[in-house]
C-alpha cells in the first residue's frame, strides 16, 4: 500500500512539474501562446494585450497542476480503496473543463476577428 502511494506520488510530480513547466514558459513567452496542441497561437496582431493573454494563459495551467496535486493528496487521504479515485478524477477533469471554456472566454476578450 505505502509502495504504490509513493509510486503514485512520484509520477503525480512528474506531470504537475509538466504542466507548471508549461504555465511558467507561457507567462514568460513574448509571443503569443496556443492552448490546445496542434491549435497555431495567434499572431501578435491579432492579440489586444500579449502580455496578459499569455499570463491568464500561463496561470491557467499553474492552477490545473495545484489543482491535480490537491486531488492527489485528498485521495491519499481517503487511502486505498476505490473511493480514493473520485477527488483525484474530479481534480484532472473538471479543472480541465473549466480551462476550455475560460479559454474560449480569452479567445473572445483578447482576438480580434
């Protein structure tokens, strides 16, 4: 039980440290960024403000790794059985969601069209 929880951890780190490696890069990056893969980001004339279309970008991701570390750590609460896997499903999932349709709401604010 101790063995797969600190094999869960691990590889739980490994993809958080993914996903704020993402986010940080974003916050950082001078061009526009893109949120899905394969999506081109847009060009930086058509982006209102590229600084904080890149940082609500960036943040988003941020919080999607504290949010699946948060879901890990409730679940090794829980302990092993198959209850434990409903916080960590709820915490990769629906933040993922919510990040779709925020990024359609950014889309809307920042692009022009």
């Amino acid at each position: 039980m101790m063995t797969g929880m600190i094999i869960s951890g691990i590889i739980v780190c490994v993809c958080t440290g993914i996903v704020v490696g993402i986010g940080i890069s974003q916050m950082k990056s001078k061009d526009p960024v893109g949120f899905y893969t394969g999506e081109k980001p847009p060009k930086k004339e058509q982006v209102s403000n590229v600084a904080s279309w890149n940082k609500k970008h960036g943040m988003m991701w941020i919080v999607y790794g504290i949010c699946i570390v948060a879901s890990w750590i409730c679940s090794a609460l829980i302990g092993n059985n198959y209850y434990a896997l409903v916080p960590f499903a709820i915490g990769v999932f629906v933040p993922m969601v919510i990040m779709i349709f925020y990024h359609q709401k950014l889309v809307k604010e920042y692009l022009f069209r």
